[in-house]
C-alpha cells in the first residue's frame, strides 16, 4: 500500500508555463518548478473555481490510503508576472486570476491515457470502483476513463468531478446524512463489472478510513481554496464540514454498488 502524504502540500514557485492541455474545459497547463520538477497546474482561477481542487486533493488522499496509484501533488505558487511572457490572451487571463496558491500534480514523462479495454488486475480496479462510489466520482467513463498507464502501473488521476455536495453550500453546510444515503450509479463506470469484488474487499478498505484519517487529508488543502459559506466562515470550520460528509458516507453502504458483502 502507498504511503500517504504528510500534511500540508510541499509548496513549489512556477519558474516557467510551458504549454497548455486543451483536453479539458478547465484549461490547465503543464509548468516547470523551483524544484526542477514538470507539473500539470489546475488553477484556482479557472471557471470551475477552487472546490475541484478541493475535490482533487482530498479524493487523491484516498486513494493512496486505499493503496491505489496517484501522481503526487504540490502547492503551485503563480506569479502573474510569468504572464507577461505568454502570447495566448486566454492564458495570460487565466494567469492573472490565478496569483499564489494552485493545485501541481506531477507530470508522468511517457505515460498515456487509457483508451479502450484494459487488462488490471480485479483488486486493483475493484478499489478504483469504490473509490468513485465512495466520492460520488462520475467522470470515470470510457468515455472518459482518466486513468494513465506508466511503467506498466495504473494510475488515478482527475478527481474533480468527486464530492459534488459541496456545489451547494452557496446558501451554508447542508445535511452529511443525504450525501451519506445518496445511490452512485455504477452504470457507465469502467469498471462497473468489479461491483461484487468491491464489496468483498469494503471490509479491508473501510477499516484503513475513519475521521482521523479524513481530518489528515483535509489538513493537505490550503486554506486559499476553503472558501467561506453561510455557518462555516473558517476553514476550520470547512474540514470540520468535509470530515462530517465523509463520515456520514462511511457509515452507510447506500453508495455501494451491489452493497458489502
């Protein structure tokens, strides 16, 4: 099993935009770093705003507790004025909005996206499904796998579209318990086949999560991307939120496909 990251993202400055990924509506792009390092930057300023990468950061947190396979991430300090240096005006505007504190997920040279059927190994993809029904993840498609190969490992990787709940805290903190009995339709899923393995395995993965453990994911978000909402004005207050959902899910199976066996 992977080791989990330890709280608080290591914090890289941006020393060069090197090229946008046109693949996704967000316009993320891949940047070089202070620490020699290549990295795909998900920016706080894109229209989707900083809950996906709130979403981004807590879901790939447990996926590596879980023992899966993610790139690891980092803070992203921007500075506007690197902007100065880009033709592209979409860009440069993205740039701008975006100063301080942005989501870096390492660049992995060589590795492609998965296109088409695959051969994993069924545990593995088994905890690739329940990951995604545990979070509510719906971007998981063949359509749309977001899964990368490298080195012959599968990776996870694109977990914005995860804990949709929190698109509605505009009016404050709703109730964990309707997230927590809401279905997740495994339908379309890429590994929608796996659903009886991944209750066989709920037992063994449920016993690594709990609220200690989601209070040390939520401890890796910055406190930029916690914005504050009706009842929860801190980000303290925010994680506390977070934790309480995640919590409330862990405690039922509504969201299991096929239910734990």
């Amino acid at each position: 099993m992977t080791e989990a990251q330890p709280a608080g993202l290591p914090r890289v400055a941006v020393t060069r935009y090197v090229t946008p990924l046109r693949e996704g509506g967000s316009l993320p792009g891949v940047v070089e770093g202070d620490d020699l390092g290549t990295y795909v930057c998900k920016f706080r300023g894109a229209g989707q705003g900083p809950k996906v990468l709130v979403a981004e950061v807590v879901v790939s947190e447990l996926a590596r507790r879980i023992g899966l396979r993610t790139p690891r991430l980092v803070e992203l300090d921007v500075d506007p004025e690197i902007a100065r240096y880009e033709a592209d005006e979409e860009v440069q505007d993205l740039l701008n909005a975006s100063p301080g504190a942005n989501l870096g997920i390492d660049f992995l040279p060589g590795a492609f996206g998965v296109e088409g059927r695959l051969e994993v190994p069924a545990e593995e993809a088994a905890r690739v499904l329940w990951l995604d029904a545990f979070t509510a993840n719906v971007d998981r498609s063949w359509r749309n796998p977001n899964l990368l190969l490298w080195h012959g490992d599968l990776w996870v990787i694109d977990h914005g579209a995860s804990l949709y709940f929190h698109h509605g805290w505009r009016a404050g903190v709703s109730d964990p318990a309707r997230f927590a009995a809401q279905a997740w339709d495994p339908s379309g899923h890429v590994f929608a086949a796996l659903h009886a393995a991944a209750g066989r395995l709920d037992a063994e993965i449920t016993a690594v999560l709990g609220p200690d453990v989601f209070a040390d994911v939520l401890a890796t978000v910055p406190d930029v991307w916690l914005e504050p909402v009706p009842g929860a004005e801190s980000p303290a207050a925010l994680r506390a939120a977070y934790v309480d959902f995640l919590t409330a899910r862990l405690g039922t199976r509504s969201w299991l496909p096929g239910g734990a066996s």
